[in-house]
C-alpha cells in the first residue's frame, strides 16, 4: 500500500519573528532547519517514488535534509507554484502582533482562520501585484493540483513525499478528511512534523497519523 507524506517546512525565519510570510521567499532558521533534520531522522527507513513541493525554498530545504538523511538526494522532484504557502496580500511582512493592535485580534483571527475571507489587498513593496489568497482560493490551485499529479502517482502505487506550508497542506488535508468549513478553522499543521497517509489500492486511506 502507498505511503504519503506531507511535511510543513521547519520553522523559518519570519515563523521565528511572528511575521505574515506569504509567498515571500524566507530561508529556514536555525530551529527550521533542527526540525528539518529531525524530520530526516523519523523518514529514515521511508523509501520514496517521487516528491512535490513548492517553488519556496523553506520547502525545498526541508526536502533536501530529509532525502538527505534517507539517502535520496536524486529522487525524482516537481516544483510547482501550486503548492505554494497561501498569499497574505498586504499583510505579508507585517508582525503578527502589531497587526492584532492595529485592526484588532478578531479581524485578524478572521483572515487567518476563516475559509473564505482574504487579507487585504492593498498594494505594498511586499505585495506588488496587489494578491492575496483566502484559503478557498489556496485550495482552488492545490487542489486541482493534487488530483492531476499527485494522486495518480499514489493509485499507481508509489510512495509520496510532499513538502510544502502550513495553508497549502490545510486545504489538502481539508480535502483528505473530508472536513467542513468549521473544521478547517481549528487545522493546524505544525512544522517539521511528518504526516503519514496510507492509502490502499482503490486509493482509500486507511491510516493516518504523525510520526
């Protein structure tokens, strides 16, 4: 049977300074990359197929430690945008903090933790475009992801490591365990913890647990 599984990058540096990340490419810290390491340590005897992760090096270097500590440093690797962290529009960069003093910790409660309520969109040096991403619009690019490329790979019968973040990873497990929009809102993926799916030949999980 299939294993999968799914990994939130280590702490990373702006996770260390209670900053809204985003889409902004931040290097893992020094925490991060201890829990990448002791993420390698539990995976050591997984074998794997192939692996997916964002385009976000704080996944990318999880990864990398962790097929380092299992010996796979050629495994086969897609990187895809699709898996990236959820976008926090204007509010990347910001202290989480200082943030709940200026509108308010329910409003800020709300954009993070609600389902369908984006950040804002303002546009700022952080956030040129002026995106930002509610978690229904992160699982509307994960999602169609996950079902075109990932999970063929899992009914084909090959084992599935995916290294990703903390929103991107909510709406595939929301996905998985068939939770509500109530539900989702108490999700949440720690970091460099390894989340194990087993899946049998019809493509049913028949086990899920942290390692």
């Amino acid at each position: 049977m299939p294993n999968v599984i799914l990994i939130r990058h280590g702490e990373s540096q702006w996770n260390l300074e209670n900053r809204f990340t985003g889409w902004v490419d931040v290097p893992l810290s020094a925490k991060g990359e201890q829990e990448a390491k002791a993420a390698g340590e539990k995976l050591k005897s997984y074998k794997f197929d192939k692996a997916f992760t964002s385009k976000l090096q704080r996944a990318n270097n999880t990864l990398k430690v962790i097929l380092q500590a299992n010996g796979q440093t050629d495994l086969p690797t897609e990187y895809d945008t699709a898996l990236n962290e959820r976008h926090y529009g204007a509010l990347q960069g910001l202290n989480k903090a200082e943030t709940a003093q200026k509108y308010g910790e329910e409003q800020v409660k709300i954009w993070r933790r609600s389902y369908d309520v984006p950040p804002p969109k303002e546009k700022t040096e952080l956030n040129p475009d002026g995106t930002s991403e509610s978690l229904k619009d992160t699982a509307a690019r994960t999602l169609p992801y996950w079902e075109k490329k990932i999970f063929p790979e899992i009914k084909n019968g090959k084992n599935i490591i995916v290294a990703a973040h903390g929103n991107s990873l909510r709406s595939i497990v929301m996905h998985l365990d068939n939770l509500t929009k109530e539900q989702v809102l108490e999700l949440n993926i720690p970091t460099g913890a390894p989340l194990l799916y087993v899946f049998d030949a019809n493509g049913t999980i028949v086990e899920k647990k942290y390692l």
